[in-house]
C-alpha cells in the first residue's frame, strides 16, 4: 500500500512576499520534515502511475521559475529528493519574465527579477539529475475556456516542445491555476499524457491519474499549517466540496 502525497510549490525566494513564494528556509524545513518522518521522494509520473510502497513522495514546482533551479535544487539535493517543474514551453528561453494573469501585477516593480523562467539549458540540467519535466501548457492558459483546437494546440505542442528540446519524454502535465474538468483532462489523455496536476479543490474527491489532487504550499504556510496540511486527515478534507476554492496560480 502507497500513501501518495504531491505538493506543488511555485516560486523561491528569501524576499519576496509573493503568495505563491516561500523562501528556502522554510522549503527546506518542510521538506526535512517529512523525510524524517519516513516520506521518500520520487518524479510525480512516479508517484502516480507507479508509486513504491510506503509514504511517498512528490515535490512539484509549477511555471518554471529560474529561482528553483538556483535556490530549491540544492535544497532538494541535500534531501536526496527529485523534484519536477512544470513549463509553459512559450515563456521559458525567452529572456523575458513570465508573464499572465495573476502574476503580471509583479512584472514592474523591485521583485521583477523573480518572474525570470529557466531555459531549457536549466531544465536539461534537472533533466539529467533525475528531476521530471512536464508541461504547463504552452501559455499558460485557462483549459477549460479553450476551443477543442485551441486545447489541442496547448496540449500537444507543449509536450512536443519538452520532448524535442530535452530527448525524453514528458509524460505528465499540471494545469495551470489547478483548472481541469473532464473534457480538459479527455484531452490530456489523448494528447499523450498518462499522469495530470491538479489541486486539492473542487470534484477531487478521488485521487484519479490525470486529475491528481495536490497540496499547495504557500507564503504564509508556517510550520503548524504545514504539517496540517500535509496530514492524511487534512487533505481528505481538503478535496470535499465544502473545501472548495479556486487557486490563481
Ligand atoms: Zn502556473
């Protein structure tokens, strides 16, 4: 039997106070805390479509900020844990910072370093040390809005960009701010993906491969909110109705 469980983290960075950053001090506290209590890392593919025995578990970063691989990777790395980064293949190499709804309020400004993305030389250096690249969509975009072209698009060309640019595979995808309905991940499937992102809101009452509930993690998460929300009890409660929120991100 597999206790799975997947965070999903965003950015790092020890000084700005973005919702969606924590700094690596407290990454690397969270993540000691659970390997002392026995939680093994693997790839998310991994962790769902085939998770090893035991607590399990996976350690995401969505958007492919350039801060992960310069500040969580050697966190990760002193933890023995793979992590993987989820890209929007059309935003990264572009020497630009990342840029949509949601995050854009940043785009000008002191912190406006922080949304630099990683380049595909970076991704490619994870790659090759164990960590899993999947997609975040070509732009990412809201999936469920788009037209069945438009989806396609975003969903095979995505995975066609990772797979070209780093000689493997991408099988998995995390939908960007956590928005999937069963159309979207219908298409995931057909689009060649056999393992999807979310997060633990709304309909995901079940762990399903290509609706995967996640636990965020967030900047105002201390170490009492962080074990709460990375206990068993705490994400079945998460993923009922009554818990249902929308994340941004
Ligand atoms: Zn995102």
């Amino acid at each position: 039997v597999s206790d799975v469980l997947v965070l999903c983290y965003h950015a790092v960075s020890p000084v700005w106070p973005a919702v969606l950053s924590v700094t690596p001090e407290r990454l690397e506290a969270q993540l000691a805390f659970l390997v002392a209590r026995g939680w093994r890392g693997v790839t998310f593919h991994e962790a769902v479509v085939r998770p090893p025995r035991g607590r399990v578990l996976a350690v995401t970063f969505d958007d492919a900020y350039h801060s992960v691989f310069e500040r969580s990777w050697p966190v990760l790395r002193r933890l023995g844990l793979p992590g993987t980064v989820f890209v929007p293949t059309a935003q990264v190499n572009r020497w630009a910072p990342l840029r949509w709804p949601g995050i854009e309020r940043w785009s000008a400004g002191p912190h406006a370093a922080e949304l630099t993305p990683m380049s595909w030389d970076d991704l490619g250096e994870l790659a090759a040390c164990g960590w899993e690249i999947g997609s975040h969509t070509r732009t990412h975009a809201w999936l469920p809005r788009l037209d069945d072209a438009e989806l396609y698009r975003e969903l095979v060309d995505s995975r066609e960009a990772i797979t070209t640019r780093l000689g493997e595979p991408c099988r998995s995808i995390a939908y960007p701010y956590g928005a999937v309905d069963g159309r979207v991940a219908a298409a995931a499937a057909a689009a060649g993906y056999t393992a999807g992102a979310a997060l633990s809101a709304g309909c995901l009452l079940r762990q399903a491969t290509l609706r995967w509930p996640r636990v965020g993690v967030y900047h105002r998460d201390g170490a009492v909110r962080f074990a709460a929300k990375a206990s068993v009890g705490m994400r079945r409660v998460r993923a009922a109705p009554a818990m249902a929120r929308r994340s941004w991100t």
